[in-house]
C-alpha cells in the first residue's frame, strides 16, 4: 500500500481541484471517503462514471447536507477522520452547520481543507470564477500567449489542477503532520490564484533580474526563443526544443544541421537574431517527418521530445516502460505519481457509482442497520444511484 495507509479522507464531492486533490491522497494510499448529494446536484461540466478518472479510488456515501440527520453523519464521520477536504465558496459550509469552526470544536485534531478560487476573504473573494480567471488575476495568464497576440488559456492546468488541487494537496499533508506533533488540528485555505502566483515565483526572479520581458513572446521560456520552441515536420506533427544550455544548443546546432557560426544562430542570446533563426528552424525542420527528427535527436542531450497527442503518449516507449498509463475501467489514465521504493502507490479502485457504499460506509461509523434505515426514509442520506 502507499505511503498514506492509515490515513482517512472525507471529501465534500465538488468539480476541478478537489477531485484532483482526493485522487492523488487515494492513489497514496488515504482512505478517501467522497460525500456526494443525496438531494441535487454539483454545477459546472460533469463527467460521468466510469469516465471521471479524477473520481476513482473512493468511496461514495450520499448525504443530505441540508438536513441536519446528514451533518450529523458528516460528523460521525469526521470522528475518525484526519482531514476534510472542501471547495465551496465562503461561507456556504458555514451555513451548512460545517464550517471549520464548528468543525474543529467537535473534532479538535481535523485538518479543515478548504480550495476556492479567490480564497477566504478578499473584496471578490464570494464571486464566481473559473480557472482562466483567477490565473489573469495573479499575473500568470499575461506571460502565455503568443507575441503580438492575446493571452491563452493553458487549459485548466495552472489555476484548477497545479495552483489548486495540488496546493490543497500538500497543505492537508503539512497540516497532517503537524497535527501529528501538536494534536491540533488547523485550517488549510488554499486559493487557486494564490497557488498560480507561487508557480510564477521564477519568472518573478528573471523579471528582477532584467531577464524577462512583459511583453509575450519575447523570453527565452516563452516561444520567443527559437531554441525553446516546438516545430512542425514534415508530416504535419511537431516537435519541441529546449536548448537553453549552451552545451545544449551547440548539439542542436550540430545534429540538426545549423552553421553555428553563422551570424544568425551565433550568438545564442541575441534577441534581433532570434526572429530569422526561428525562420530558418522552421524550414529546416519541414524538411524531415518527426519520425526522422527523433531518430536523429532522441537520444541526445538537445532537450528534445515529439508532441504526442493524447492518444499517443501512453505507447512512447519510455511511459510504457515506467508504465506512465494504465488501462481501468475500459479507459486510460495517468497511473499514480509520485512513486516510492518501499511504500507501493497504487489506484486503489475506479470511480465509484455515487452513494455505491452509503450502507458499508455507515455501518462502519457504528450506525445500526435500523439508524440507517430511519436515515434512509427521511432521504438524510441515500444509497447508490441507478
């Protein structure tokens, strides 16, 4: 089992970084107990079981928030709980009778998890927001793009899954820990735009150092380089250099056919040079299939990789060999990461059907079968959906 063995979960069912977040502490390990709606629904875009890979390795209890019978189990549950992982707006678990203080007068060693976009207070923190948001506002979204034209949206990687699921992620860990010193628990409030604005703490540094420019696509990480750049080959597939070493860049210039002492492509640095470089790059490199380009290049130190799409990467031969992606329930997905030596980190299960274990879940919080029954008829919780 993983490094989190013995540790219990209980996650206030919720979209985006929260999933992200319950499924790496299961994939370690954590007993993660997901606490879907008995009653409604969760907005925003949903993705059905058994597609929703974010959801796999939990168990599913369905529970009433509104009804205080169903708090009630929330708190049962939190008895022997170590953490709470949440990702509604401010105050709305409050209202709930589940806010962390509430919370942790009643179980004082919780660590009370909380991930919203604009974080717990703040003169917008109650608005609505999406992961596009919260990254313009901490300064990350402005630095994407190509030049001359608009920011892009890097999917919902930066704000949503780096600058939110895992920062709940490593905050819950570190509250675990020192719970275990203290015998207190604390609460975590982890903020996606928070968590993007850490992520550009580099850039933040080359900017005060005179090495980055506002202006997008003119920074050595941004596209405007053209030794950190991807190209397109032949075949209409593309490739992607890293070269900002100079060692790196004296072998691209070697295997990938350059004169490296030509003007253009001489002084590495040189930013006038680097729009005609990119130009002969990309001539050259439409001159071979990426096929060819990784037969040549693979195996050097250029800092070199194909662009594979998505249904690509889990056959490169290197994610075969460290079995990156694994096949479950009849789709594939990112197996478990990081990974350990001794403690074996594994996806403990696939997405379960909502409210699957409301009945094994209860009885294993001491419910007698006549409480859950009484439970059951007054909809405080409910059992799996058809």
């Amino acid at each position: 089992m993983g490094p989190l063995q013995g540790v219990k979960i209980i996650e206030l069912a919720g979209i985006g970084p929260v999933p992200l977040c319950g499924m790496m502490l299961s994939d370690m390990g954590a007993e993660v107990i997901r606490v879907d709606r008995a009653v409604g629904a969760i907005g925003g875009i949903q993705v059905e079981r058994p597609y929703d890979v974010l959801g796999r390795g939990r168990k599913s209890i369905r529970v009433n928030l509104k009804d205080p019978e169903g708090v009630e189990v929330i708190y049962r549950l939190l008895e022997t709980a170590d953490a709470l992982i949440e990702g509604f707006r401010p105050g709305v678990t409050e209202r709930m009778g589940l806010g962390p203080e509430d919370v942790l007068a009643r179980c004082p060693k919780i660590v009370y998890g909380r991930m919203t976009g604009w974080g717990q207070e703040g003169p917008i923190s109650n608005i609505a927001g999406h992961d596009i948001n919260y990254i313009a506002l901490a300064g990350s979204l402005s630095a994407i793009g190509p030049k001359g034209g608009k920011p892009t949206p890097p999917l919902n990687l930066v704000g949503d899954f780096g600058g939110g699921g895992m920062f709940l992620f490593g905050g819950v860990l570190c509250g675990i820990i020192e719970a275990m010193k203290s015998g207190k628990g604390q609460v975590v409030d982890a903020a996606m735009v928070d968590g993007a604005a850490v992520l550009t703490a580099a850039i933040y540094g080359f900017r005060a150092q005179g090495m980055w420019d506002d202006e997008r696509g003119n920074n050595f990480a941004d596209g405007g380089a053209p030794f950190y750049e991807t190209y397109e080959c032949s075949d209409g597939k593309y490739i992607s250099l890293g070269s900002i070493e100079p060692q790196f860049y004296a072998e691209l210039m070697e295997l990938g056919g350059f004169d490296a002492e030509d003007p253009v492509f001489k002084e590495q640095f040189n930013k006038d040079q680097w729009p005609r470089s990119k130009e002969l790059m990309t001539e050259r490199f439409l001159t071979k299939t990426r096929d060819e380009w990784c037969e040549i290049m693979q195996q050097s130190d250029i800092c070199f990789a194909p662009v594979l799409g998505m249904g690509e990467a889990p056959y490169h031969p290197h994610n075969v060999e460290r079995n990156a992606f694994v096949e479950l329930d009849g789709w594939m997905q990112p197996t478990p990461a990081p990974r350990f030596n001794r403690t074996v980190q594994e996806i403990q299960g696939p997405t379960p059907v909502m409210g699957s274990d409301t009945l094994q879940v209860l009885l294993d919080t001491g419910y007698s079968e006549s409480e859950i029954d009484s439970l059951m008829s007054k909809v405080a919780v409910a059992g799996a959906v058809e």
